[in-house]
C-alpha cells in the first residue's frame, strides 16, 4: 500500500475517522504527534494500517530521514510553526517532488500576520504546495500567503458526527425546565465569565440549569451559582450521553479559530447560542435558524439569548434541532479524506 504522511501537533478525536477514511480509500497512514505539549489526555486507538509515532523520539534530521524512507504519496502538515516539521517538507517536496499540504484554520485579522504574508515567499511557499482551510474566514489569509485558488482545498476539519446524530430529536426532549450545555476548556479565551454572568441575569429560568464539562486553568477559580453543574473532561460516548439530556449547545467564546464542538453538537441535534467570533459559525448556525448568533463579551446580549430558549415553544426548538443536524452534514471525515488525497501525483 502506498503511504500518506501526516504531521501533526496533537491528534484529537476528529482525526481518527479521517484517518478510518484514507485507509478505506486504499493508503497506509504514519503519523508523527506530539506526546508532551498536548491540551488534553487523549490517545489515539489501534487503527490497521495507522502507525503512530511519537515526535519527541526523533531529532529534526531524523524525522526527515524516516520520513524520506516512507516515500509517501502526499505529506499533511498541521502545524506549519514547526521548524522540525518544516524542514521535513521542504527536503520532501525536493528530493520526491511531491505535494506538501498545510493545514491553516487561521482567520485573517490582520496585525503580525502581516509578517507571515510578506515572508510568504520564503516560508510558506516553499515549505508548502497546498493549502488546506477549515472554512470561509481563513480563505481570505490563504489568499493573501500567495495561495492560488487551485491550491487552496478545503475542508480542514469534520466532527465525527456519526456519534452524535443516533440522539433522538422530539418534543419531550425539550420540554421544561431547560437544560443548556457548554464543552470547552475552562479558560479565559472560552468566556465562561461572560457565560456565567449572562447565566446570572436570566430574569425567569423555569427550573433551567445549566451544565459545564471541560478542564482548565479557570475551573478553580470561577463561582458557579448552585443551578450550575460541573464536570471534568469526558469521551465521546460520555458526551453524547450528556447531549442527549440537553436543550442548548452554548458557547459562549472570546475567540475561536474554528471550534469543531460546534458541529458536533449541531449534529447531536440541538440549538446553538454561540458567538459570531468562531470560524464555525457561519457554517453551523444561521441565526434565528437554528438558534443564535451573539457578539463576544456581550453579557446582555448572551442573556437574551438564553431566555429567549427558556421561552421558546417545544415545538419551535424541536424545528431549530432538526435545523441544526441538516447544517451539520454539510461537512464529513469522508470529504477531508478526499481533499487530502486529491492531490496525490497519479
């Protein structure tokens, strides 16, 4: 079998069943991850022909040599700040003339960016032949790095949204009192402040509770109100069992590059309130569609909001579900498999 190379900073949940795809699409797959600097305790599982190895073990010529002796197909990069990474592509795209991909869930927002576009045609350019983006605001950034429109794929990133779409969506599920939930790391970035503010200025909750499931710097150090419910980090079924129980996806971010939770959750079938800052948004939500689409740091605005769910008939919010699952389908691990392999050199 022909080998796919990927290089990645950390592997998460959603990786796998893109990485089930290429094998099914007829690739073997190694893997280089880091094992030290990783935001959460996952592990990835046995997977035939996956193999995957930890960065730390091999130095930076190392790698590269390993890499050489693989002769892959393609190579995916997701973490382009790599230097060890880096390097690896450029000696790769040199000596196999193959394509290089770079993943880039990066909105463009300007300021120190603007260094990355005018190095572009030393770093970017030459490490990297593609460019793969995880939605509509970070193809304006892949524009402007020099990136021609047949270089740039997308999609990035897919929730595995096959273990979230089995929860059943009806008109009990919604009854009162309201269940809303939020999971994310309990950090500044995330607005849980924000959230736990707005949450205190509901005027009429009708019994409604709210649930937090994450682990974080601030998990320690927030006050949380007695209606408020907190749980560590979980796995997938785990969550699932927990969407299955709620009313309201809420996220409630400063800033989010893309924030896959969102689709996860659109396909768990229920409504969302999340901020317009993440990259997701404008893929899983569509205002007053299938829940709501609020500004950052806008504790009024987020408490609106989530009255409005409080409020809301059982009927309308089971329509907002159904509406939710319907977006989610609109990306797969089926259709990033592909984009990938597209670019593989027949």
């Amino acid at each position: 079998m022909e080998n796919i190379l990927f290089l990645y900073r950390e592997i998460m949940p959603y990786n796998i069943p893109v990485l089930e795809e290429i094998v099914k699409i007829g690739y073997c797959i190694t893997v280089f991850h880091d094992t030290k600097k990783k935001l959460t305790p996952y592990l990835p599982p046995k997977i035939d022909n996956v193999v995957f190895i930890s960065k730390e073990k091999y130095n930076r010529r190392d790698l590269a040599k390993y890499a050489i002796s693989l002769k892959p197909k393609v190579v995916f990069v997701s973490d382009r700040t790599n230097p060890k990474y880096n390097y690896t592509a450029v000696l790769l795209r040199r000596r196999l003339n193959i394509h290089i991909i770079s993943g880039c869930d990066t909105q463009w927002r300007g300021g120190k960016q603007w260094f990355n576009v005018f190095t572009s045609w030393f770093r970017h350019k030459r490490f990297f032949s593609h460019i793969l983006i995880s939605g509509m605001r970070q193809y304006e950034y892949a524009k402007k790095l020099g990136f021609p429109n047949d270089k740039i794929l997308w999609p990035l990133y897919s929730a595995n949204i096959q273990n979230f779409i089995h929860n059943k969506i009806d008109r009990e599920k919604f009854q009162q009192p309201r269940n809303f939930l939020f999971v994310g790391r309990f950090a500044k970035v995330k607005g849980l402040d924000i959230l736990l503010q707005a949450w205190e200025k509901v005027p009429e909750k009708r019994g409604a509770t709210l649930t937090l499931i994450g682990n974080g710097p601030l998990k320690e150090k927030l006050n949380y109100p007695e209606d408020v419910k907190i749980h560590d980090f979980m796995d997938q079924e785990e969550l699932i069992k927990y969407s299955a129980r709620a009313s309201c996806f809420v996220l409630p971010s400063v800033f989010e590059a893309w924030a896959l939770v969102i689709q996860e959750f659109a396909a768990a079938g229920l409504p969302l309130i999340v901020t317009s800052t993440c990259g997701a948004t404008p893929h899983f939500v569509i205002n007053n569609f299938n829940g709501f689409i609020v500004r950052k740091n806008e504790v009024d605005e987020l408490s609106a909001a989530l009255a409005r769910i409080i409020s809301m008939p059982s009927d309308t919010l089971v329509e907002f579900a159904r509406r939710s699952r319907e977006l989610s389908y609109s990306i797969s691990p089926k259709m990033v498999a592909y984009a990938i392999t597209s670019v593989v050199k027949k």
